[in-house]
C-alpha cells in the first residue's frame, strides 16, 4: 500500500512518499530491532533483540505484542511467507539457522522446526515467485526446502554490505485457474 517501514535502534519509523519519518513507534526494549517483516494479513513482526518474536497486529503498529518465544538465540534475519508458513533467520550464538513455523489462519504461532543451518550472517530472508532466499554481507543466495540445500545467485562484488532482501511479490497469493476449453 506505498507503506515503508524501517526499523532503527528501539524504534520502528513509517516514511511518508518522500521518505521522512510521518510515525515514530518507539518501544522502550532493551537492545536493538534487528528484524522487521510484515505477513499478508498486514500484522508486522520484530526482533532480533531476545528470544521473542513481537507482532505488531494491523491498524495497531504502537502496541507490540509477543507473538512466540522460541527460548533461546534471537532472530538474525527477516520473517517471510512462504507457502503457507513463516520462515525465519534465526541466531544461536552466531550458528544461524532457519525456523520453519506453522501458523493458522491468523497466522498465530502453531509450531515449528528447525531445518538446519543456513549460511552464517543470514540477515535478510525473501520469498519470490516460489523460491525461497536467503541473503548475507556477501551473497544472495536460493534455498531449496525440504533438502535445505543453498545455491548462489549473486556475489556482493562491492565494499559495501548487504542486510535484508525483499521480494517484490512476497506478500501476493497468486491463485490460478486452468481450463480444458474456452467456454
């Protein structure tokens, strides 16, 4: 909806057209909101700062409100959708690994796996047009779930890091019909 969210520090700022600060939500946490991702229905989720994921229900962005704590680590990465289920970056004392995590309807906290690791430095997480990535300092790179397996896609060739990705069409449900005849 042309709404861009950063996060910086213990605040979560909403930037109008021209990239000024039109909201300051300042949560009062001790440490640094290092993930930021929205879901489909609007709610926006937080962390990186504990072992608890915050979820910020849509309409309501100034009241955070725990939304899962996985008991330790922290979340190094991005949330993304991804068929139905939420994916996570997530930090064990720099052993990063990726969370996959059922959800309901609502998507509420349901369960969740731990698929493996994922290449360390994981800060950002996208999903596109069926895929799964990943993305570091340095790299781009695919997953492919179940096998977790990672293959690169591209190679940061500059000086300057990389922290989080974005798929264009990550929060879209694409729903398709095919028919035999036109009629």
């Amino acid at each position: 909806n042309s709404e861009y969210y950063v996060a910086k520090g213990t605040h979560v700022y909403k930037l109008d057209a021209s990239c000024s600060v039109d909201i300051d939500y300042n949560f009062n946490i001790s440490g640094s909101i290092f993930a930021l991702s929205f879901d489909r229905l609007n709610n926006l989720y937080m962390g990186g700062f504990d072992t608890k994921v915050y979820r910020l229900n849509d309409g309501n962005y100034s009241q955070m409100e725990m939304w899962h704590d996985f008991g330790s680590g922290k979340a190094g990465g991005d949330f993304v959708m991804y068929n139905d289920k939420m994916y996570i970056a997530w930090n064990y004392n720099n052993n990063y690994r990726l969370l996959e995590v059922t959800v309901n309807a609502n998507n509420d906290y349901v369960s969740h796996n731990d698929l493996g690791n994922i290449p360390t430095q994981t800060f950002g997480l996208a999903s596109e047009l069926g895929n799964l990535y990943g993305i570091t300092p340095n790299e781009l790179y695919k997953i492919s779930i179940p096998n977790l397996s990672t293959q690169t896609v591209l190679t940061n060739t500059s000086s300057a890091s990389w922290y989080g990705a974005a798929g264009k069409n990550e929060a879209v449900n694409f729903i398709t019909n095919a028919y035999e005849t036109l009629s």
